[in-house]
C-alpha cells in the first residue's frame, strides 16, 4: 500500500509540473509565436527598455517567491502524508514571529519597488520631467472617438495650437511621427473613456472626456508601429487597430509638406 501510495503521489506532482514546463519549452522552441516574454532592449523606444527592466526585476521577485512557496508547499505535504497517525501535529495559527516575518519581508520588497520605479514613472508621466526635445515638439492632437482616432497636425512650420486652425491639416488612424526624435501628442476624446496604447513601445494613456493629456514617446528606428485602443469602449472596439508611421528625420518635414498641399489643393494651379 505505502509504495502504490509513493506511486501514485509522484505521478500526480509529475502531471503537476509537466504544463508550465511544457509551456516554457514550447515558447521557447516557437519564438515566432510570439508567446515568451520579449527580451530586454527589444522595445521600440528607450523609455520602453527601462519599463521591461521593471517588469523583469518583478517578474524575478515573484518568481523567486513562487518557486520557494511552492516548494515548501510540496516539503509540507509530502512530510506530512508520511507522517505517524499518532505523532502530534504542529499548528502555526498565532505564531507572532511568522506572521511579522511574512509581513514585514514583502513590505520591504514593495517599499523597494516603489523608490525604485519613481524616476521612469516621473519621466513617463510627469510633464515636468519630459525630455527637452519632446517639449518643444508637439506633434499633433490626437482624439479619440466612437470608433476611430483623428488625428490634427499644424501646418508646416507653425505649432500646435489647442483650438483647431484653418490651416491645420488632419488625418485618420495613422500618426505622422519623424523617427529618432522625442515627440509629444496631446490626447484627447470626443465620447467615452479610451485608452492610447503603442504596444511595441511599452506606452499607455487613458483617453479621459474633458482633458488634454500630452503624451510624449520615441520610435527608435522608421518604420510602421501599431497603436490600438486599449479600453473597452463600445460595440466597435476593435475597429480602433491603428499604426504610428516613423519617418527618417530628413523625410519628415518633406512628406508633411506633400500631406499640406494635398490636403489644400482646391483643384486649380496657381497663375
């Protein structure tokens, strides 16, 4: 009976473990998936390397901290199954040492995270702590809405102004960016609460009815980027699949002056 019991106990922490292993193996085998988590430095833009790097540094806490309690866990409970029926158990309820030192040990860690996330959440989201080159260029406005995002640039050489201009030029679902370059938008939304997201880029920023929020952001390299909509927002939510479009520095004030001329061309040449 003791060796069908030992039997049967391994074969249920093999069928156990052998999902999440299965699971690391085959994302790692499968990188096109896509289903592992990406690598440090594979984010389109700096300001995403340093949010990986806290996702990681996370990510490695709690995974020290699973595989610990787990295997304590599996300590408790194969001790136990083979303990004597007549040896007296031993309760932990009330242990004040215990319960200060699983108090303690995790207030620390977050206390830890919090100090150590300030800088990246200051330069993410504090206007203040923006990068110089974002703040002096506002790139255009972008409104959300029931289902789509508008997009509003200044004419060339002018700024961004928050009431619209005769001459601002407008665009839908495609945001005209130069690559290399900090940018700022400023977000807004006609209806609902929507939610700005460039995934490859690590940026996220709810859409709020009655702000403008700037929001600023680097694409590394030229290049096509999605941006979606990452806020439950009505029947259409999924039509909100847009793309920011990186130019290199020396294409984009070139092709904003071709998007001007088109956008203002009433047909006739001039005499």
């Amino acid at each position: 009976m003791q060796g069908s019991f030992s039997v049967k106990r391994l074969w249920w922490i093999f069928f156990l473990m052998i999902w999440p292993v299965l699971a690391v193996i085959v994302s790692l085998l499968t990188p096109q998936l896509q289903w592992g988590f990406p690598l440090s430095g594979q984010s389109d833009s700096p300001l995403g390397g340093e949010i990986d790097h806290l996702f990681y540094l996370i990510l490695i806490i709690t995974g020290v901290v699973f595989v610990g309690t787990h295997i304590a866990l599996g300590y408790v409970i194969w001790t136990a199954s083979n303990r004597p029926g007549d040896r007296r158990a031993w309760y932990t309820h009330g242990n004040h040492k215990l319960e200060m030192t699983w108090t303690i040990i995790p207030g620390l860690i977050l206390l830890f995270l919090a100090f150590y996330q300030m800088r990246t959440w200051a330069e993410f989201r504090m206007e203040e702590a923006y990068p110089d080159a974002a703040k002096q260029n506002i790139i255009a406005e972008v409104n959300a809405r029931q289902f789509e995002w508008r997009i509003r640039y200044p004419a060339p050489g002018k700024g961004l102004q928050r009431k619209p201009q005769l001459d601002d030029m407008y665009g839908v679902n495609e945001l005209h960016v130069p690559a290399g370059s900090p940018v700022t938008i400023h977000l807004r939304t006609l209806d609902v609460q929507h939610s700005f997201f460039l995934p490859t880029m690590r940026i996220k920023q709810d859409a709020v009815p009655g702000l403008v929020i700037p929001v600023w952001f680097e694409a590394s390299e030229p290049g096509e980027y999605p941006l979606v909509c990452a806020e439950l927002c009505g029947w259409g939510h999924y039509k909100m699949g847009a793309k920011v479009v990186a130019h290199p520095p020396e294409e984009f004030d070139e092709f904003m002056k071709t998007m001007h001329q088109a956008q203002f061309n009433d047909g006739f040449a001039a005499e």
